[in-house]
C-alpha cells in the first residue's frame, strides 16, 4: 500500500486487518521500520512482528515452532524464553550466517501457516534495511504454498528521492507478477464533500 504521508496508509490496513480478525482465525504480526542517521538493525519489522505473536493468544504455538525451526530468531527476542534457554539458544546457533537466519524463518513461516492464516504487515518500508529487504525478496520468491500475506506500507516519493534497498526489490518483483502495488489515490471533491457531511452530520 503505497502514498504520501497523511494519505491514510495505516488507516486502509487497519481496516483490512478488522476484517481479517473478524472474518479467520488468522493470526496477525505488525512489525514497523524507522528511519535511521546511524547504525540500522537487521530484519527490526520481522522482529516486532515475532515479537508481538510471541505475546499473542497463540504465543504457545509461536514459541514451540520457533524454537525448532528458528531458534537464531528467538534469540533475537530474549524476552519471549527464560534466561537460561536464551543462553542455551545463543551456545546453538553461535557462528551462524545472514543466510541461514534467512532460511529459519521461511520453514518457520510454512510451518505456522499450514494450519491458520497468517498476516505480517510491515509499516513504512521506505526505511527498510538490507537485511530486511532480502528477506522479503526470498519469502516473495518461494515457491511453495502458504497461507501467508505479506502486507506493507511505504511511502513512493522516498523511493525516488533517497533510493533505498526497497526501490530495486519493488521493480523486481513488480515485473515478475510477485508483489501488487496498491497506490492510495487524493480523494475528489465530492468524495471530501461526503467525508465531511458523514463527520459533520449534514451539508
């Protein structure tokens, strides 16, 4: 979901995501990127997102599933274990690689979605980093089926103006049918006329 701040991105989501939690029995992970003058971290709106489902009503099945397909991932959210399994956890998977964190959270993600619906909405990916934005061009890319949605926001304008890693990886999927872009169009004049008269109560 793209447009300019203000446009109603986070509005048209969570109206989407209203209809999802009254609709399934889908789970829900947010996660939100933030702009960054110095050090980024790594994969911050997929942490979130594990984060807040590790806290969630299906917290039990999230942490049992990452702690045999991702435990690099939940060492990443130590609140979520006990500080003697985070320190098991880190001895486990000490000298691991980019790649494999990579590779963790695609099984883990096939695994949590082979039962429910899951959504991960990623907010404002114009600030994105490198590790984040390679992990949703391989999540995008996998083949096998998944009851996943992927649901991001970002705004355009940033693409151009400071091109970050997202901009190549939104051309890229665009071309190969991967991703759908939803752009959030300025409302017209009887469209505003509407808005006000429901707010307002009349004319």
């Amino acid at each position: 979901v793209s447009g300019d701040a203000g446009m109603g991105k986070t509005t048209v989501v969570d109206r989407f995501l209203a209809q999802c939690a009254a609709g399934t029995a889908g789970r829900i992970g947010w996660g939100q990127c933030v702009e960054h003058r110095g050090e980024e971290e790594p994969y911050l709106p997929f942490l979130e997102a594990l984060w807040q489902l590790g806290h969630g009503p299906a917290h039990d099945t999230i942490l049992a599933v990452l702690r045999r397909y991702a435990p690099l991932w939940l060492v990443q959210c130590p609140g979520l274990v006990s500080e003697p399994e985070l320190e098991r956890l880190q001895r486990q998977v000490a000298g691991a690689t980019p790649a494999r964190m990579r590779r963790e959270l695609a099984q883990a993600l096939d695994v949590l979605t082979a039962d429910a619906p899951l959504v991960l909405v990623l907010e404002d990916l114009q600030w994105s980093d490198r590790s984040t934005v390679d992990l949703l061009a391989s999540l995008a890319q996998r083949r096998e089926p998944a009851q996943l949605l992927v649901l991001g926001t970002y705004r355009p304008v940033d693409l151009v103006l400071h091109p970050p890693p997202l901009r190549g990886l939104v051309q890229e999927l665009g071309g190969r049918g991967l991703v759908r872009d939803l752009p959030l169009e300025l409302l017209l004049a009887e469209d505003v006329a509407a808005y006000l008269a429901g707010r307002l109560g009349g004319s």
